[in-house]
C-alpha cells in the first residue's frame, strides 16, 4: 500500500542493551519482534547482536549467518532495520540491513567509521554514494547509521525521502548532540527520523520517532518506544514551507 493513500504507519524502536552472550541477545531480539509484528517498521540499535566485540571479533563476524538465519523467517509484511558485522568480498563491514517478506532487500555499509571508538582499525568504510533513498511500498527510506548523522552532506543525499532511519551506538557524552543533530535532520529534510540507539550504560539512550515539524516522541526508560504517525505530514509540511 502506498504512503498516501495510507492513514496510520505503526513504528517499534528497540532501545536495548547489548549483552554478552550473542545468542541472548538474538533471543531477546526475535521476542521482541514476535511481539511486534503488528507494526510496520521496527528498528533495532547498531551492531546489537554482537556490540563492538572486538576482543572476540572473529565470533562477532562469524554470527552473522547464524543471526540472519533465525531472523528471516520471522519478517513478513513488517520491515525490520538493524545493522550487523558482516565479511563482504573479504573486508569486514558493518551493514545496515533491511529485511521485508522474508528477504533482505536493501544493504548499505557504514561509510562515516568513528575513529575515537577505533571503528577504522576493524572494518572497511562503505562508499559514499551508495548512501541514497530506497522504496518499500511506496514509501522512500534513508538509511544513516550513527556517526553518519553529523554529515550534512549525507543529509542532502536523503532529500524527498519519508523517513531516515538511523540505528546507532551513539555514547553519552555526546547524547545532546544526537538529539539536536535528529530534531534538526527531521526539520530541515521535512521527514520523519527515527533513531534507534544503543541503551549500554555509557550509551546515550535517546532513542526517538520525530516528526517533520519537529515533535518528538522519546522514553530514555523504556526498552521498547513506539508511535503511530500519519506519513501524510511529510507532504503537509512540504506544501506548507516550500524548499525548492
């Protein structure tokens, strides 16, 4: 169905801690996707499964097969966003992964790494202009993931999209900056952006749905967020102040 003939589009942020054990974790990720299946879009914070596990990264790369195995056959009309470490063409990335009717069917690697974090030691950057809107029944996606977020270019890439999506593992020193940085893509792009971030003790929680003209919807206590949104408003607010 399309975005505008459609009145209601039901959104599920899993703002979770990442635990130890990668098999726990994708236990507590399948539940709370089984208990979910009644919304459109459910998000889940980057590298969830594994965290930056680099002390046992071999393992970290190696669950990717295990994970998107038991995730497949649970997406069927929803679409689930997350990001995972993955071996591609030799290089390690990590990719954000879009799973509809069963199917993976839109990828896209980090292309911004963190340095602080030494994201740059460990995996390959994505390519740039790879960044770029798709379309799921007719609703156009963006995907940004985390550190992504402060680029304005990248920002200009997602132009006339619904929604921008970004999982993140985004830490609490700067969690002010990611508020200000979401609210503000959302005002500026006249879209919906949804953050899903990590809710590790020195993580920023703030994981949020915002709407085009701003509002924000948020709990730092709550594990699961969700909201109802009419994507009509992208429309409404691009007729009201036109950009062009």
């Amino acid at each position: 169905m399309s975005y505008l003939s459609k009145q209601e589009y039901s959104i599920a942020l899993l703002q979770l801690k990442t635990d130890s054990s990668y098999r726990d974790n994708l236990k507590k990720l399948i539940k709370y996707i089984k208990s979910n299946l009644d919304k459109e879009l459910i998000v889940a914070p980057e590298v969830y499964l594994t965290g930056y596990d680099y002390e046992h990264f071999d393992k970290a790369v190696e669950f990717y097969s295990e994970a998107i195995d038991a995730i497949l056959p649970l997406i069927d009309k929803q679409i689930l966003v997350f990001t995972i470490i993955k071996e591609e063409s030799g290089d390690i990335v990590n990719q954000a992964t879009i799973i509809h009717n069963h199917k993976i069917v839109y990828r896209q690697n980090k292309y911004k790494l963190f340095k602080i974090g030494n994201e740059d030691r460990y995996f390959t950057a994505g390519d740039k202009s790879l960044i770029e809107p798709f379309e799921i029944n007719g609703i156009r996606y963006g995907v940004l993931i985390c550190f992504e977020l402060r680029f304005k270019d990248l920002w200009k890439q997602l132009e006339k999209v619904d929604i921008v999506i970004i999982p993140a593992m985004w830490g609490k020193p700067r969690k002010s900056h990611l508020e200000v940085l979401s609210r503000a893509l959302a005002i500026m792009n006249q879209c919906f952006v949804v953050v899903c971030n990590s809710a590790n003790d020195d993580m920023a929680k703030s994981s949020a749905i915002i709407h085009p003209w701003g509002e924000v919807v948020m709990d730092d206590s709550a594990e699961l967020i969700t909201d109802i949104v009419n994507l009509k408003e992208v429309k409404k607010v691009r007729r009201l102040i036109n950009m062009n």
